[in-house]
C-alpha cells in the first residue's frame, strides 16, 4: 500500500468492477468499500479518478446521441463533443463537492476528504521544502570547498 492508503483508518476493500461501474454512476456502495471511497477521493490520483468517472457518467446520454440522434453522423459526433466537453466543465467545476458527497454517503463526516488531501498536501510541501534545503545546503558545501574556505 502507498502512503495515502495508510491514513485511510477503515480497510481499503476495491469494489468488484460491477460495483464500481454503479460508484462512478453515483451510487454508493456497501459498508465494506468505506475505506477504498475515502482512498479513491484523498489519493494522489483523485481528480483523474474524478475525471474517469465523469467519463463514464456521460458515456451512456452521448451513446444514446451518437446512435438515436436522427441527424448526420458528423453533427452527431459534433454534439457528442460538445456533450463531453460541457460535462466534464461542469464536472471539474465542482470537482470538490462532488467528491466530498461520495465520502459522506460512505458514512464519513463532511470534509473528510478535503482535510486529507490537505494534510497530504502539506505533508508533501514540508518534504520538497526539506528536499530543497538538503540540496542548497549541498551546493553551499561544494562551493565553499571550491573556494578554499
């Protein structure tokens, strides 16, 4: 497991693909899968996760365009790419609320994930921070032994 596995405190159980197919429609999913929600919405990878889910959310009305839309099959994709790209606007605007409603339909309190992702954030921040101090503090080094000092 990756790091962001060990905040979750509930065990990550991933939902069978059945399942999840019915998590990405917005349905929720047995108690269970409570800890595989809180991962999939505060790791690291959650806004691509966000975004496949979207995907699949507008798969079935852009399917049904592109195969009963009694029109051209170019203006046909034409709609279909303006379907996808105002779903996936709309979608990355309220990109947070959306997620943060599939942690508390899991039973967690809301903000849950929006605090994790926090703490992940800063906790992410001090390590670079430190990185970069460790390097600077190494270039300093070299650079006073070239200088004889």
């Amino acid at each position: 497991m990756d790091r962001d596995a060990e905040r979750t405190p509930d065990p990550v159980v991933r939902p069978a693909p059945h399942r999840w197919f019915w998590y990405a429609l917005g349905g929720g999913l047995p108690q269970r899968h409570r800890g595989w929600v809180l991962h999939d919405t505060t790791t690291r990878t959650w806004w691509a996760r966000h975004v496949l889910r979207t995907l699949v959310q507008l798969s079935v009305p852009i399917a049904l365009v592109v195969v009963f839309l009694p029109a051209p099959l170019g203006l046909r994709l034409a709609v279909a790419g303006g379907g996808i790209f105002l779903g996936l606007i709309f979608s990355l605007a309220y990109m947070p609320e959306t997620t943060e409603n599939r942690v508390v339909k899991a039973g967690y309190p809301a903000g849950t994930a929006t605090a994790a992702r926090e703490r992940a954030g800063l906790a992410s921040q001090r390590a670079e921070t430190e990185r970069k101090r460790t390097a600077a503090a190494r270039r300093a080094a070299r650079y006073r032994e070239r200088q004889g000092r």
